[in-house]
C-alpha cells in the first residue's frame, strides 16, 4: 500500500511539471490520433467497413453532432482500412479543390506506391519491348502512344493526359528527367523551364490536371481509396446568404440573384466536384454532418442537379454521444497512454483499473455535465488537470469541488 502511495505521489510531480495528458485533444485529420474508440461505437465502425467492403463507389453520411469525435472515427478507421488509402480532406480548404485532393491522396499513399504504379503503366504500355542497339533502350514515344491509345477514351482532357503519360514514361524510361518527373507527380509546383526540361505545359495546379491524375492513380492502385470529407456543412453554409448583415452593396448587381452570390458560386463548383469523383472507379467517399437536416438540404441540391446523381448516396449512419460507461473506458485508456509517454506504465501494476487523481463520482459528474458530448468531456477534463497542475490547493479539496 505504501509504495501505491508513493506511486500516486510520483504521478502528481509528473503532472506538476505541466503536463496534461487531455491537453493535445482536438482531433484533427492531420494529426494521428493513438487512441480506438470506446467499445459503444464498434457497431458503428463495423457498419462502415461492412458498406465499404460491399460497394464499389458511393457517398455515405455520417451523422452527428458537434464534438461527438466524428474525426476519432476517421482515425479509428484508418487503422482498420490497412489495405486502402484512405485519406482526410476538410472543406475549410476548398479551392483548387483537385489539386488540395490529389496533394493529400499522394501524401498517405507515398511515393514507393507511386513509384510502383508508374512502374506499372509504363510496363502494360510496352516498356518491357526494347529497340536493338548497346543499350537496349525502350521506345519512349512508342510507349506514350500505346499509353495514350489505351487509356484516352476514359477521359475527356487529352491534353492533361498527355502531360501527364510524358511525365510518367519520362520518370520510368528517361534518366535525365526522372528526379523532376517525380518531383511533377508529387505535385510540386513547376516554373516554365521545369516544364519545358519535361516538355510539358503545366503542373497539376492546371484546370482537371490533378482530376486527370487522381483517376489515373487510383484505377491502377492496387489499394482501395477511401476518402473522408469532414464539415460537410460548409457547402450549406456558402449557399446561404447571411442573414441580418447590412448590405452596403448588392452583390445580385455584379452576379445576379442571391443565389448566384461568390460563395454559392463556390459551393456549387466544390459539390460538382465532389460528385463527379464518382466518375473515378472504386472510390469511396464518407462525408460528415452536424444533421439529419443538412443531409435534406445538400440531398435536395443533388437532385436538382441530377436525380440519378442520389443514387450514390447509402444511407444515413449515426455517431452518437458517449454513453455512461464509455466515460470511464475513455478516461482509462488516456491516462493509459499518457503513461505510457512518460514512461510510467509501473504505476498500473498494483492497481490496473486506477481513477487517480481522479475518481468514479467526478467522471460521473463530468459525463452529466457534458451530457455525454466527447469534446464537453474532454474540456471539463482538462479544466481539472489544470488546477491539479497550477493550483495550491490540496489534491483533496480540488477534487471535493467537483464531488458535489
């Protein structure tokens, strides 16, 4: 018992440094998340990965709102998806929405598999046939005409395609121009004698070149593509015209209705978008809402687009708020890993399902207060962890505020 109490004593000077093991939630899709989900949402995942592994291409809804951890789940299933790239885009970034897209997809996927599936194309285009000669080189032109003849009735930008078959063949076939080729498929940005060393004319910043691109990549993947669009609602909320704002000037002067305003222009390019990945062969997109309602209202927008356009759409799932057990797995499993950082794991030898510092009738308050919304949880968490670390006071009277 006396060396519990000197372990709890340890792990409060380990607290007393500043460090508070709630204080790096927000989750973000740029930041890995370590920790799974709470057992109360493994029906959901499971949900998921059941429609991703039965449909070849479509849009499912994921329903929940504010703070309810829709981005943990994009970690969570990330780890499971293991033979997909499954990629995070939010609409807070949305022009040159292609090129953003494509940037991400190549980052998750790296460059060994980017290097393989040019590998690939160039190979299916006739790179293996050699001229005769010392070096037994193959025919670059002849493999981009195979290239372009193969794969050209798939897309409408044949210029695109051109650029982006010569960058390709130059990085296989070409020596002298295989660390910019590589440097173009990655997507880096190219000045005018990057280009024309190439023989290009521009990089895939240009128009559908980066559409062009991400078609290409993944219909020769051998991995699936999952990609995960969070606030779904920016789209909504561009189309709308904000309200009791004082108009100055009227925009329907330069464009038109309200509805023709810069933004819902914006957002009805961004939805086009969206929508026409389904054109792109075995991608699967999951899109987040705070809503049942802002389903209904981009829903009602597809349709008068093209109805047939809603047959993508699977039906709703629904991310809920913790229920009262999950407060505790969640809690356990932080301080676990926080542990874990400070390389303290010993501190669970004696007693595995410890609270310390806290204890169950705070969590339950806690979860209460929050009434069950993750992100509320994680706030007042931290709050307390705070005043552990920065307050005077005793742990006892601290912990006896948030008691009653």
């Amino acid at each position: 018992m006396l060396l519990y109490e000197n372990r709890k004593a340890k792990l409060l000077n380990i607290f007393k440094i500043g460090i508070n093991p709630f204080k790096k939630f927000v989750s973000t899709g740029e930041i890995n998340e370590d920790l799974d989900l709470v057992k109360s949402r493994a029906d959901l995942l499971n949900s998921i990965l059941e429609v991703i592994k039965k449909n070849e291409n479509f849009i499912l809804p994921i329903i929940g709102p504010v703070g309810v951890g829709k981005t943990f789940l994009y970690w969570a299933l990330k780890k499971k998806l293991i033979y997909h790239n499954t990629f995070y885009i939010s609409l807070e970034n949305y022009k040159k929405f292609y090129y953003h897209l494509y940037s991400e997809y190549i980052e998750e996927l790296g460059v060994e598999f980017l290097r393989s599936i040019a590998n690939k194309l160039c190979n299916e285009w006739g790179a293996l046939e050699r001229r005769f000669g010392f070096f037994h080189v193959a025919d670059i032109n002849k493999v981009r005409e195979i290239g372009f003849e193969q794969i050209s009735k798939k897309f409408e930008d044949k210029i695109a395609l051109n650029d982006i078959i010569n960058a390709i063949t130059a990085h296989q076939l070409d020596p002298y121009k295989k660390l910019e080729a590589e440097n173009w498929l990655l997507g880096e940005l190219m000045d005018f004698r990057d280009l024309a060393h190439l023989n290009l004319l521009y990089d895939l910043r240009q128009k559908s070149y980066a559409f062009t691109m991400l078609k290409i990549i993944i219909e020769y993947s051998k991995l699936g593509s999952v990609l995960f669009i969070d606030d779904f609602e920016k789209i909504i909320s561009l189309m709308k015209p904000e309200e009791e704002s004082e108009e100055i000037f009227d925009p329907s002067y330069l464009y038109g209705s309200e509805t023709s305003s810069p933004d819902n222009i914006a957002a009805q390019k961004i939805l086009d978008k969206i929508l026409s990945l389904q054109n792109i062969k075995n991608i699967k997109i999951i899109i987040t809402l705070n809503s049942i309602d802002s389903l209904e209202e981009i829903k009602t927008t597809v349709q008068e687009k093209d109805k047939k356009l809603l047959l993508m759409f699977k039906n709703p799932l629904f991310l809920e708020n913790f229920e009262e057990n999950d407060i505790d797995e969640f809690y356990k499993k932080n301080l676990e890993n926080f542990l874990s950082t400070v390389n303290y794991l010993e501190f669970l030898d004696e007693n595995p399902d410890s609270l310390f510092p806290l204890n169950e009738k705070i969590l339950k308050n806690i979860y209460y207060v929050a009434d069950g919304n993750p992100r509320e949880i994680i706030k007042l968490l931290i709050k307390i962890f705070n005043e552990i670390i920065y307050s005077e006071e005793d742990l006892e009277e601290i912990l006896q505020s948030y008691e009653n």
